[in-house]
C-alpha cells in the first residue's frame, strides 16, 4: 500500500475574529490490486473552514464548514463529496459558561442517499459507511469554573 498526501492550513487573525482554512489531499492506493487500487473510504480531499469570533468579552460564537470529497467503494464505485456545518454560541458569565452547540446543520445523512442496512432482516448486509448516519444534534451544556 502506498499513501502519499499534504495537508496545509492558513490562520487569519483580526482583532477578536480567526479565520481557519484547510486542505487535506491524501492519495491511498494499493499496489497489489490492479482492478481496484484506491483505499476504501479515504477522501482524496478534504476542505475546511473555522471561523471565531468574541463578539464582547462574554458573547462568542463560530461556524465550523468542511468538505469530504468522493470516496472509493470496496466495489469501485464512488461516493458524492458531501458537506458539514456546525455552529456554537457562547455567554460567560463569572464562573459560568453556556455553550449552545449544533452539529451536521445542513442535516446531511448517508441514509437519505440509500439504504445502509439491507435485508434479509434475519441475516442483514450492512454497506460501507462513508458519511454520517444520524441528522442534527443540538446541545446545551453549562460549564462550571470552581475555586478560581
């Protein structure tokens, strides 16, 4: 198996605002598999986005946006490249911290483009994962600084 592969990243700064920017590529293959070289499940490129902000000295927030490109099948066929966005808010206040968190905001499912599990139900075939399988999650949590 060979890989060869870069992954480079900017960061931009402006008073309270970052900027992050990314890109992997990775290309995975297998010497030995004339018919089907490239590694399963292993995005030839991947982007990404971060951007932060303290809006005050309580009040932040970020949005989180990244690319998974087409991916190789055990069969050779390819995945669609897909997106994911998350976005956080922040208030703090004295010791306390409220994070209000969403991930998969685009709701992006592997499910919505087929089935992952197929039947028989008795003995089922599950297909290769290659995107997320759950829709959006939102979390609230409160964070609690003691002793300071």
């Amino acid at each position: 198996m060979v890989t060869q592969g870069l992954e480079t990243y900017v960061r931009l700064r402006a008073d309270e605002t970052e900027l992050y920017l990314g890109h992997g590529f990775t290309y995975a293959r297998r010497q030995y598999d004339a018919v089907n070289p490239n590694v399963e499940v292993a995005a030839r490129h991947k982007f990404a986005a971060v951007a932060l902000t303290d809006f005050t000295d309580r009040l932040g927030a970020s949005i989180e946006a990244s690319y998974t490109g087409q991916q190789y099948l055990p069969d050779g066929t390819t995945t669609p490249g897909y997106p994911i966005m998350a976005a956080l808010l922040r208030y703090r206040t004295g010791p306390y911290t409220l994070v209000l968190n969403a991930e998969n905001v685009f709701d992006y499912r592997q499910m919505r483009r087929e089935r992952v599990v197929l039947p028989p139900s008795g003995s089922p075939v599950f297909r290769e994962l290659w995107a997320p399988v759950e829709g959006r999650v939102v979390n609230l949590s409160l964070n609690w600084r003691f002793g300071q």
